[in-house]
C-alpha cells in the first residue's frame, strides 16, 4: 500500500493546483513590399498556330506512267527545280505527228491560195468580156448568142472563184487547227517535266518585304506516288509543298477583346486600323523567351463567328533561317495602346478566391501591425527580366504595403509581422 502513497499525493497536487498563464503565439514574420508604377508596353497576348503562306498539291498535266523522281523526300526545294518526268515518248510521237500533220496542211493552204489566185484573174477576165459584149450589144454591134456566151463564162468564172475561195478557207481553217494541235502537243511533251514555279510558292508579302530571290524557297513532302504508277491528268496528287518565308500567324479574338480593340481604333484613335496600317505583333515559340520574332497584322476576319464568339486574326512574319515551322504551336504578343503607367506587384501575391483576385495588405490598427484582405482588379501578367509581375488595375496604391511571402501564416484581421523589402525589378 505504501508503494502507491507518492503517486497518490503527486495527483492530488495536480488536480488541485494552478500551472503559469499560456503566452500568446508571436505574430507571423512576412515580407512586404510596395506595389511600385511602372511604364508598360500595351498590349495583348494570345495563343495561335502557325501555317505555310502557300501550299500547294503537285498534280500532272499529262497522264501517263511516272519514270523518275528527281528529289528526295523532305528537301528544300526552289522555284524551277524539276520534281518529277513522266514518260514522254507517246507525247513525243504525238509531237512529230503533229509536227507532220501542220505542214500537210500548210501545203494544202499553198495550193488553195494558188487555186484562188487563178480562179480570180479568170472571174476578172470573163467580167471584162461580159462588159465589152454589153456595150456591144447595145449598139448593136454584137449578137445575142455571143452576148448569151460571154454572161456563161462569167458565171461559171464567179462559181469556180467562190468554189477556190471556200476551198482555201477550208485548208486555212485546217492549218490554223494543225497549229493548235502542234501547241497541245507541245504543251504535253514539256509537261511531262514538272517543275516548281515561282508562283507556287510566293507569297504577295515577298514583294513587299523585299525578299531576295533566293530566299523564296518551299520544303516539300514525301512523294505520294512511286515510278511506273500512271498518275492521271489534274487527279492525282504527286506530293505537296508549303512555302517557307513569310509564315503566317492565326489566333482567335474574343468578342470583348474585339471591342475593346475597336474602342481603341475608332473612338479614342489610339491604334491604326489594321486592316489599312500594320499594326505590330510578336510571336514566340513555347521554349522561346519572350517574343523574339516581329511582324504586322495582315488580316481581321470581317466577323465574329456565332459558334465561337471570336474573330480571326493573321499576322505574317519572316522566317529567313526556316526556324518556324507551319502547324507549330504559338504565343502571340499584339500591339493595344501607347505606353502607359501600370501598378505592378509581385504575382505570387495575387490569391484567388472563387472568382475574385485578392492580395493582404499590412495596416496599423491598435498599436500594432494587421493584415487586411484587399480585393483587386488585375490585369495581364508582364515578365520582366524573369521576374513575373502583376498588373494591378484597381485595388492599390504605391503606398501600400502588400504581402508578397508568408501568405499562408495570414488571416484577415490577425496581427503580422512585417519585414520590408524592394522590388528586384527596377521601373523604366
């Protein structure tokens, strides 16, 4: 029993006695910092996806049976560079045959003019019979059956004339078809050479981006079609070629970024009409910093789609070193405004609750420091060299003191303790 007795007096001091008051936690330490104004480029940022500004389905003129592939697959390729041979023999016969066929009828027209030639002087000399004989006869001076005679031969004259002269249209009208069938037969054997034209792969944007020659170049796909197959006349299609300089840029307006650019274009005359005036965007690539590529609008689509809400959007933009690929994935950096002054803060001191943006912003109450919750309006997110920062459009002031570390030791209303810092990234 006694074993138990210091236990028993160890409780009964416990239960009955009074331990020392619990001192209230410290506040949280966090880093403040001021939301500092800075001169910003306007603008907006979308995502798009690039495409060739001319694509183009290689397809014979001709049919006949493929004989040699003059490239490989996948290459560069430029405007005159051969691309395929068709066998030309058969057009080569038609050729000749043709060939042949236009001086039988060059012949023909020869002999018809010669055959009208002579049928005329003699139409002429039974018409200067035909007159003597009339005056002839209206003295008197001439019978009637010499009279009837010389009007026969006049009219046999006229028949045969008429005759030569329809004979020679005929050999004309012959000729002139030989002539054309030669061109057709012309136009066959040189087609069974494609070639890459100028034009296929030009883009208007050639011209007026001064680009050399040489730089007007095109990448081609894998052929579609092997030697000895017969490819089919403006059917089949041999292979494609998508052109390398300039690429074009597509993206997607919504309906109330599209009014807001029309505020700033017709209202407060901020921005040129891009349909009229280049307006400036960018492009980068998703491992790209930042925007590294420059070009200009060139084409709003003229309406918003119902389905989507959004209006189409085109930039073009050189690609001299072919590092732009059409299909690509895009971001896209376009001009919207002048420069103007922006309060910016820290992104990773932006909260989100439900649907509104929020920050904690530190104030004096009753001697001591407390963080106030401050519902803010924000707008795009600028990185400034690395540095991601958030453009507050209402909410703060420079004067403020926003919470940039420590945000979750914070609750509305509860005492912090503040350690002041500067912003890494300087105003322009």
């Amino acid at each position: 029993m006694t074993r138990y007795l210091p236990f028993c007096i160890l409780l009964a001091v416990g239960c009955g006695g009074k331990g020392p008051p619990v001192a209230p936690p410290e506040p949280p330490v966090v880093t403040v910092e001021h939301p500092m104004e800075r001169e910003l480029d306007t603008y907006f940022e979308f995502t798009g996806y690039l495409k060739a500004a001319r694509e183009l389905e290689v397809r014979a003129q001709v049919t006949g049976y493929l004989k040699v592939i003059k490239f490989k697959d996948g290459q560069i390729v430029r405007p005159g560079d051969v691309l395929y041979e068709i066998d030309p023999e058969p057009y080569e016969a038609a050729l000749l045959n043709a060939k042949a066929n236009l001086a039988t009828s060059e012949a023909s027209l020869k002999r018809g003019d010669a055959d009208s030639l002579t049928a005329r002087e003699r139409q002429s000399l039974a018409k200067l019979e035909y007159d003597r004989q009339e005056k002839l006869k209206a003295d008197g001076s001439a019978s009637q059956q010499e009279y009837d005679k010389a009007k026969s031969e006049l009219t046999a004259a006229t028949s045969n004339f008429q005759a030569a002269t329809a004979g020679r249209d005929s050999a004309a009208a012959a000729r002139d078809a030989a002539k054309a069938a030669l061109r057709k037969a012309e136009f066959d054997r040189n087609n069974c050479t494609i070639r890459l034209n100028a034009s296929d792969i030009t883009a208007p944007e050639n011209v007026t981006m001064s680009t050399p020659p040489d730089q007007v170049q095109g990448r081609i796909s894998r052929t579609l079609i092997t030697e000895g197959n017969l490819v089919a006349s403006g059917q089949t299609i041999l292979c494609r070629v998508v052109s390398l300089n300039p690429v074009y840029a597509y993206w997607d307006l919504d309906e109330m970024t599209s009014l807001t650019y029309r505020r700033l274009i017709y209202d407060d005359k901020t921005l040129p009409d891009p349909r009229i005036h280049a307006l400036k965007c960018w492009i980068g690539g998703k491992t790209d910093t930042g925007y590294p590529v420059e070009g200009y609008v060139n084409y709003v689509s003229p309406e918003i789609a119902r389905g989507t809400a959004t209006r189409e959007v085109r930039g073009v933009f050189p690609n001299l070193d072919q590092r732009l690929s059409p299909g690509d994935s895009i971001r896209v950096k376009a001009l919207a405004g002048p420069p103007a002054r922006k309060v910016t803060i820290p992104e990773i001191a932006v909260g989100t609750r439900q649907q509104q943006k929020f920050v904690y912003v530190v104030v004096p109450k009753d001697g001591q420091d407390v963080a106030e919750f401050r519902p803010i309006t924000t707008g795009p997110v600028r990185v400034i060299n690395g540095v991601r920062l958030q453009v507050v459009e209402t909410g703060l002031t420079p004067a403020d003191k926003v919470v940039v570390n420590g945000l979750l030791r914070v609750r509305a209303g509860a005492a912090v303790k503040p350690t002041e810092q500067t912003s890494p990234v300087t105003p322009k």
